[in-house]
C-alpha cells in the first residue's frame, strides 16, 4: 500500500491558500509539525488526520490517498515480471511478500527465482544466487501446475545450471547441461564454457552441433519471414533478409569445395529472383536466376552433404543432412520457379537454363 499523506495534506493547505502557521492553528498543532508532516520526517496521529480530513472538506480515505496494490495472483506475477525487467531492486522485498502470500504457486516461486537469479548475476551477489537456487528447486517440485509451454523441467534444470555457473561452480553447471541436454538445446553453454577453460577437444563437437542447429533454425527462419514479407507484397524486406542470408551461408565455404549450403543458397536465390521479377526489377532477377543455376550446377557436379565441409563445422557423429527441395540443386531451385505460378517467371527459368545445359 501506498500513502500519498504528505503531498495531499500540502496539496488542500495551498488549494485553500493557507500557510503552514494557518493550517497549525486551525488544527491546534505548531507549525514544526505541519511542517514535519510535509516533509514525510513525521506522520500525524489518527485523531488529527480525521480532523483534517473534516476542515478540508474531504474524506480519510482521499486525505490518505493511499494506493491498494492488486495482489492477485496474476497481478503480483506481471509486477514481479515488470521489476526484473525494469531491473528494480525494490522487486526483491515484493519477492517475499508474494512468497508469503502463494508460497506453492508454481508462478510465483519460477518468478521470484528468475528475478532473484537476474539481480544474482548481474551484482555478483552469492547470497541473491543461492536464494534462487532454493527457488528453482521449489518450482521443480512444482511444476505439476505450469502451463507454460516454454517452461519444462529441462529449462528449469538449464537455469539451474547458470545459476552454478553464477557461483562459480562450473562443474555443476556443465554436468546438468548435459544432463538434460535434449536435443541439443544447451551444446552452444557447454562448448563456449569447455573452451574458455581450455578443453578445446571436449568443447568442439559441442560447438559444431550447436553452429549446425543455429544454421538450420536460421534457414528456417528466413523462409518464414519471406513468406511474411512477400504475402505483404514488402518485396524490400523480403530482399534484404534474403541477401543477407545468401551471403552468410556462402561464407560458410570451405575453399572452391561445394557443401549443403550451397544447395540452400541455389534455392535461396531463386526465391529472391523471383521477388524482383513480381516487383519489376527484370534484369536484376535475370542476373540473380543466373546465379542461381550456376550454384546449383557447382553443387550438383560433386553434391556433399557431409557437414564437415561446412566451414567451423567437425564432422558431427551420427549427423544426416537431408530435405523436401528435390533430388538435385536444380531440381530444387526448379520447384521453387513453379511455386511462384508466374509464366513469364518460368518461361526467364527454363531459357536460361536451357542455355546452361547448353553451354555444358
């Protein structure tokens, strides 16, 4: 709760044009404590504060002021949601008022012990980390009751981890990344900390599968925000986050040796071709499909999917490479021509690829 006592009483002292000496003798008092009062140094008694609320025309509970926080559930999770992101350090007294009042609601102990983790970390503060080290093994026991889709015990077990890692307790946090490692999720933390101490050999599978991961979700990525951009008619958005995805991925290359990427990219190109043809940029599409088929040629002379021809990338052990685009590169880049059902569109395809198996 919060009282706005001191500001309203100076607030109905000047509205009714009033010093400090005037207000003090309508209510019996000296002036120092009018003043007191004011200034938040003191807090009037009971009986006075009703007698002002009478001389002002107003009741207690306007005089007070006072604010009545919403401590619902729900209200007291977004607040403590709003302190951790506002990086408010008052969040941490609220933190233990909600304990008290929802000690075994699963929201309340997972927030307090994220806000508690965040100040933890980022002050350094030991006693903050082991405070939510208690809290994220409470909400464990109580995870029965999230509803959160993104919250499972593997991310509980993961935020664990970094709160070790927090403590300088590096051994434990490494050996619960691993042990809920599940698909992955965490080999990019438990490669980047093997390799800051030094264990090089432990760390690079670990970060070759996670580079590896990154890439697909990033392909995938990219494709969805194309469709966004292209259903919106934004060819311009769709042509920047497809030229900036080509370029990443063709840096991905080993030398003049062809790797999975290249087969991405053929596929890529085509799409961004056939964004500036719908948007009328003909010989910038014709240049781009050409380079399109020339990637898609240089793949298909000698097609790799193995992902240590990927740059940064180590063979990855029981890795498989595989997708819905066609046989080849060409076949690939072939379908995705089809799927724009532009003839003018296809008829640019098939004339230069008719003369690329011609020059051939």
């Amino acid at each position: 709760m919060k009282m706005m006592l001191a500001e309203n009483i100076r607030a109905f002292r000047k509205e009714r044009s009033l010093t400090q000496e005037q207000l003090a003798e309508a209510l019996g008092v000296t002036s120092g404590a009018v003043y007191k009062w004011e200034a938040k140094l003191s807090i009037p008694e009971l009986e006075l504060v009703i007698q002002m609320a009478d001389f002002f025309d107003t009741s207690v509970d306007v005089l007070l002021g006072y604010e009545v926080k919403d401590n619902r559930l729900e209200a007291t999770v977004t607040r403590l949601q709003e302190y951790r992101r506002s990086k408010d350090w008052d969040g941490l007294a609220e933190v233990e008022k909600a304990l008290k009042k929802y000690p075994h609601s699963f929201q309340i102990v997972t927030e307090s012990a994220a806000l508690y983790r965040a100040f933890g970390i980022e002050a350094g503060d030991k006693k903050l980390l082991r405070r939510a080290l208690e809290l994220l093994e409470q909400s464990r026991l109580l995870l029965s009751q999230n509803k959160d889709p993104q919250i499972s015990e593997q991310t509980i077990y993961g935020n664990i981890a970094q709160t070790y890692l927090g403590l300088d307790e590096m051994d434990k946090a490494i050996a619960l990344w691993k042990a809920h490692n599940a698909g992955g999720v965490y080999n990019s933390r438990i490669g980047s900390i093997l390799a800051q101490n030094d264990q090089i050999e432990e760390a690079v599978p670990y970060l070759s599968e996670a580079l590896a991961n990154l890439l697909a979700d990033l392909i995938t990525t990219i494709n969805g925000y194309v469709n966004v951009y292209l259903n919106h008619g934004d060819h311009a958005s769709a042509q920047a986050i497809l030229h900036w995805g080509i370029s990443l991925l063709q840096g991905l290359r080993k030398g003049d040796k062809p790797n999975y990427f290249d087969r991405v990219s053929a596929v890529l190109l085509v799409v961004l071709a056939g964004s500036q043809h719908l948007s009328g940029q003909g010989d910038e599409a014709r240049d781009t499909l050409i380079k399109a088929i020339e990637l898609a040629t240089f793949f298909d002379a000698s097609p790799s999917y193995d992902e240590s021809d990927i740059r940064f990338i180590n063979r990855i052990e029981g890795a498989s490479v595989y997708d819905d685009l066609g046989a080849t590169a060409m076949d690939g880049a072939r379908n995705v021509v089809s799927q724009f059902q532009n003839e003018a569109f296809t008829a640019l395809w098939n004339s230069l690829s008719a003369q690329e198996e011609h020059h051939e």
